[in-house]
C-alpha cells in the first residue's frame, strides 16, 4: 500500500512542480522579452541620432545657402546704391557758363 501522506501529498506536489516549472519558464521569456526592448531602444536611439545628424546638416546647408542669399543682396543694394547717385546728378540742373 500507498503511504496515506504521500497519498494526499502527492498531488499538491504535482501542482507545486507544475507552478515552478511555469513560472522558471516565463522568467526566462521575461528576461527574453526584456533583451528584446533593449535591442529595439537602441534601434531608435540609433534612428534618433542619424536624424538630428540629418538635422544637423540640413540646418548647416540652409545657412549657407541664405549667406550666399545676403551677399548677392548686398551687390543688389551696392547697384541700387549706384542707381541712386546717378539719378541724384541727372536731378541736379546743369548749368552751363558761357
């Protein structure tokens, strides 16, 4: 015959091995899952400095190409300035002595 403690034990134990078994189980999906999202956080840090680098650049062109924008502003004013001082001496009258 069956001992009558290991009888009533024997299922509780059972249950028990099936509980630690699940629950080793799933740490080790956890701990699986938590690798995962680090991978994928770096993976969007990475994305999140390639683009403030595209930024960055993007930024550095526009610069130069609106100084190049100011210095041919400034020959347009030069021009005008130019305009503006011949039209000033057709203004003035000419007088002519005899």
């Amino acid at each position: 015959m069956v001992n009558p403690i290991i009888g009533q034990w024997g299922p509780v134990a059972v249950i028990v091995g099936g509980y630690l078994l699940g629950i080793y189980f799933q740490s080790r999906s956890i701990a699986h899952l938590d690798h995962r999202i680090d991978d994928l956080r770096d993976s969007i840090n990475k994305r999140f400095e390639d683009l403030r680098d595209l930024l960055k650049s993007e930024v550095k062109r526009l610069e130069e190409r609106f100084d190049h924008v100011d210095e041919r502003f400034e020959g347009v004013d030069r021009r005008f300035d130019s305009v503006d001082k011949r039209f000033d001496r057709l203004e003035r009258p000419i007088v002519r002595q005899s």
